[in-house]
C-alpha cells in the first residue's frame, strides 16, 4: 500500500499565506526571492517540495488523525512559545557518555550543535557541562522485552527544568540511554514539556545494533546495592556513532525542538515536521522544513530566510567531511 496525500494548489496557497489580510501583507512583505522560494509549496510541480507518501498502515497519519495547522494557526495560537530577547538559546544537555570515547562525544555533540544552530538561525545553540546519569538521580531499570538499560525520562525534565538557565528558551537532555515514561510502557524515543521548555531525546534506538539479536546492550539483571547505586551505568554500552546515527539524532533534535516552538505535526508536504510512527517512516523524513512549516519558525524566530539558507548550505557541506570521519553505516 503506497498512497500519495496530494493537497489542491488553493489549500497549500491558504496553508502558507493565509485569508487574512494581516498575514497577507506581511507575507508580501518578504523578500521577493524568499516568495519565489515559498510559493513552491503550491506549484504542483515543485522540484524543492512533493506531497506527503504513506507506505503502511502503521504510518503516522493514518494511525494518529490529527487536526492540521496552518500557519494562520499557528500564529495565533496563545500557549505557543515565542524567543524573547532575554531568552534566546538553546541549550543541549548531554546525559551520560554519547561516544566510546572522550573525543568522539566531544565532537558528535559539537556537530549537533552547529546544525542546530543553523537550523534554528538566529538563536545561540550553547552546551551544558555533561553529566553522569547519576547526577540526574533519576530511576531505571532493565526493560523486561530488550534486556536494556532505560531511565525514566519524566525525572530526566524534572532535572532538566531546575537546572534551566535564566537565558534559555529551552533545554534538551539527550542520552544513548533508552527512555520509558511510565512502569507499565515499554519505551519511548523522546518527551517533552512545552510549558516548562524542556524536552529530553535518547538515541539508544538509532544504532545499527538495536533490534538485531547482537544487540549488546543487554544486562542479565539488575542488581545494586542500594538506591543510589548508578554503577551499573558505569561501562554500560553505547552505540557507535555512524552516519545514520548521525542524521538521525540531528533529524530528532531539529523536529522536536520545532515541537517546542509550537509547530504541530505537518501533513500539509514532505517535512521534517511529519509526525512519525516508527524508525523507518522517521527516515523518509526529509531534513528540511515544507515552506508552511519554514513560515511558522521564521515567524518564531525572526531570521532571514535566505540568510538561514546560506549557513544550512554550507554545514550540509560539513556534513560530508563529518560522514568521513564517522564509521560508515552498515545498512
Ligand atoms: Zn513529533
Ligand atoms: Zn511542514
């Protein structure tokens, strides 16, 4: 089953430029190349923009109907958050050891970093010192169908929030350790607090090793001696960081802090804002915003979209030096 969502050019022109007269003008008020650019989201042979496609059944769309949102929508939505002046960077905190080695976490999240800020230009992108999952004090356990590690990510962005600094528009905690969010789920790949401007992400799923049987982050059983006893954490595996590992994680990142500025899953073109249900649909994600998407984050932030598209060119350039340096995918 492969189904294409195919909007008309009309419902695509009102999704990104909206009836009303306000949105309008200030619409017409953008650069001329930055229009051009936009308008391809409603010419039905766009080369930059194409239509949503489902595969399965158990795709995001057809098995979370939601309510779709404009950018109209958007803008006028009372609980979303905006960047004020006094609040106007990111923050990434690392929880645990990401890499194998003191190196390799160093430069994986440095790389993250410098592609968050290109995607969200105009923000600072800065780094929390990394912390052991001690210091979280957060409970875990062994996941009784994977024989993985987890921690509990609800007191991951109890952590989070105290530690938010005064000039933070949010904070992200992310971890090579799996998540859960309650004793009766199994995991999750992420949770966030948009109220509070916290999110936490755990990679643990993306490696290459994850869902095969030599998969090596098993533990036999959870034994410690007492309930601060976070040494089993100490040797604990980590995936290797490859190229896919690599995308994936910027991928997550930019969607879900998006979610933090109050873009809503996108079922309007190919996003990065689709939701999605599972790693594979994940993948078919592009890594680039639909311009209704694109319209929403420029209203957030502020930024020139021409300039925004300058700075992600040139670390999409990066990119392949980093894809260099990382062990190639085995997939
Ligand atoms: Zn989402
Ligand atoms: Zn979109």
């Amino acid at each position: 089953m492969m189904q294409i969502v195919r909007h008309s050019e009309q419902t695509l022109r009102t999704a990104l430029i909206s009836k009303n007269p306000k949105l309008v003008s200030q619409y017409e008020k953008l650069d001329v190349r930055e229009q051009r650019l936009m308008n391809e989201a409603f010419q039905p042979a766009s080369e930059l923009f194409g239509p949503i496609t489902l595969h399965s059944r158990s795709d995001w769309i057809t098995s979370h109907p939601e309510a779709p949102q404009d950018f109209e929508e958007f803008f006028s939505d009372p609980y979303r958050k905006t960047p004020s002046p006094e609040r106007r960077s990111i923050y990434i905190q690392s929880i645990g050891a990401l890499g194998n080695t003191r190196v390799i976490s160093e430069e994986y999240i440095k790389w993250l970093k410098g592609y968050c800020e290109a995607f969200f230009y105009g923000l600072t992108v800065k780094l929390l010192d990394p912390v052991s999952v001690s210091a979280t004090r957060c409970s875990f356990r062994v996941n009784d169908h994977t024989q993985n590690l987890q921690i509990h990510a609800g007191h991951i962005l109890k952590f989070l929030k105290k530690k938010k600094p005064e000039d933070a528009f949010c904070v992200v905690g992310i971890t090579m350790i799996d998540l859960y969010p309650r004793d009766s789920w199994n995991f999750v790949f992420g949770q966030a607090s948009l109220t509070d401007g916290v999110g936490i992400f755990s990679f643990a799923r993306y490696g290459k090793d994850f869902y095969t049987s030599r998969y090596e982050g098993k533990v036999k059983k959870l034994q410690r001696k007492s309930s601060d006893d976070y040494s089993i954490f100490d040797n604990y595996y980590i995936p290797e960081i490859t190229s896919v590992l690599l995308l994936r994680s910027c991928k997550t990142l930019t969607h879900e802090i998006g979610h933090i500025f109050g873009l809503r899953h996108c079922q309007w073109l190919a996003c990065l804002m689709q939701g999605s249900n599972h790693l594979e649909e994940a993948d078919r994600r592009p890594l680039n915003l639909c311009p209704i998407c694109l319209r929403k984050l420029q209203c957030a932030i502020g930024f020139s979209i021409v300039e925004r598209y300058k700075v992600m060119e040139r670390v999409q350039q990066d990119w392949a030096a980093v894809v260099r340096l990382c062990v190639p995918p085995a997939f």
